[in-house]
C-alpha cells in the first residue's frame, strides 16, 4: 500500500529527476571533450547563444521550441528531452522502490550516473573516470549515513564485499580479453557491485548476468541485420547499466520466481 508520504517523496523524485537530467545532458556533452560542467551556462551548440531560462525548462522548453534552437533554427535532439525523461522515471522508480528510505538518495545518484555513462558510451566508446569517480565520492559517504540511520552495517559490508567481487571478476575478464573487455567497464564493475552488494549478493550476480544477456542478444541482433560485423567494437557499459537497473528494481521479484520458498 502507497503511503502519503511515499506518494509525496515518489512525486519530488520525479520532478528531480527531470532537473537533473537536464545536468546531465549537460555532463553527457561536455565531459568527453573534458570541459567544465558548470562554466560556461549552457549555450547553443550552433550559434553559442547562452540559453535563456525560459529555454533551459526540462522537456517543456523542446516541446514549446518544437526541438530548435529559438535564436539559429539549429536542430535540438531528441536526446535532451529522452535523457530527462529518463531520468525522472528512475528517479520515480527508484522511490517507488525504496519509499522514504535514507539510501534513497544514494541509489538516485546511481541512477543518475548509469544514465550519463549510458549515452557517452554509446557516443563515445568510453567511460570517463571524470564521472566515475564523483560518482563513487558521492554515494559511498550516502551508504554509510544510510547504515548509520538504520543502525545496520551488514547491506555496507555486503556492498563492499560485491563491489570487490565483481572487479575483481571483470579484471580477469580485461586479462584475458583486453580488446573484449575494456578497463572502464572494469571500473564501472566496482560501482555497479557497490550497490547491488548492499540489496543482496545473488543482485551482484543477477545483474552481472542481464548485462552480458543484454549485450549477447542486441550484438547478435546487429550482426544479423548487418549492422556490426564480429570483430567491431559494441560499447558494453550500457548493458551493464541496463541488467544493474533491472536488478535492483526488480531483483527480487526476478530471484523469488526463480528459486521460490
């Protein structure tokens, strides 16, 4: 049963999440060309005319723009708005989830982050340390304020007993395979254990796996219509995130089918 407060918390971490998505697609642009994400205010790629705020409002500034630039006409992708809707809809997903818990704001973070490093690697074939790292300075000091309120360290010392667990997994891979398995999906393995490690072990494993499902079928996919041969490169941190965000929303529904009782 939704409770008010859960009602009310899910609503503010949708319009959140709207506003941060519109940072992101801020990060998502300017942090492979290792630009500031802060300075300058955010401008038209094709003019450089500075985005008035009127402009800057998430998904209703494209829609009222009809997806242009109000001063040049330049085209406004359609990524701007599906990355701030996405973003919401995890946000939502993510207090629907853990209601009024205190490591709520750690996994919206999370969410946040598994979105930014989603469209960089699809653009750019990279995972910038540039947005790991903040990440992980982030939300490591918001898991433990979490096991401080709740009073129980054990979903800590499972995080980090899965976060070591699957780099260490995801290093052997890079060993084995470098061109297969490249170092920034290593590092994102640490984050992703992180916090599947604090839901449950078996999450670590379940999401690990639907990231590698994911990424088997859409690369068989491709290589079926043509689209990617066997020896091109297909970025696998967005499956990654993908099985991770599957698994933490619905993990346990997906673990109780499978070995019930």
């Amino acid at each position: 049963m939704v409770t008010a407060v859960t009602a009310f918390v899910t609503v503010v971490c949708g319009l959140f999440g709207l506003v941060v998505g519109s940072f992101l697609n801020v990060v998502i642009y300017r942090v492979p060309k290792k630009e500031s994400v802060v300075r300058p205010r955010s401008r038209c790629p094709g003019c450089g005319t500075q985005l008035a705020e009127r402009d800057n409002i998430p998904v209703v500034s494209w829609v009222i723009l009809r997806a242009k630039c109000r001063t040049c006409g330049e085209p406004i992708s359609i990524r701007y708005p599906l990355v701030e809707l996405l973003t919401g809809a995890l946000f939502v997903a993510a207090a629907v989830r853990f209601g009024p818990d205190w490591v709520l704001p750690a996994y919206c973070v999370f969410f946040a982050s598994l979105v930014a490093i989603t469209f960089i690697d699809l653009q750019h074939y990279i995972i910038p340390n540039r947005l790991l790292y903040p990440t992980l300075y982030i939300t490591v000091p918001l898991l433990v304020l979490a096991a401080v309120a709740q009073g129980d360290w054990d979903n800590l010392q499972r995080a980090l007993v899965g976060a070591v667990g699957a780099w260490v997994f995801f290093l052997l891979l890079h060993l084995v395979s470098p061109r297969g398995m490249g170092f920034g999906d290593v590092r994102l393995s640490f984050l992703l254990g992180l916090f599947l490690g604090w839901l449950d072990l078996r999450h670590v494993f379940l999401g690990i796996f639907l990231g590698f499902l994911l990424g088997s079928v859409v690369g068989l996919a491709l290589m079926a219509l043509r689209r990617r041969g066997r020896k091109d490169h297909i970025p696998f941190g967005p499956f990654l995130a993908a099985g991770a965000i599957v698994a933490v929303l619905f993990g346990s529904s997906i673990l109780g089918w499978y070995s019930p009782g």
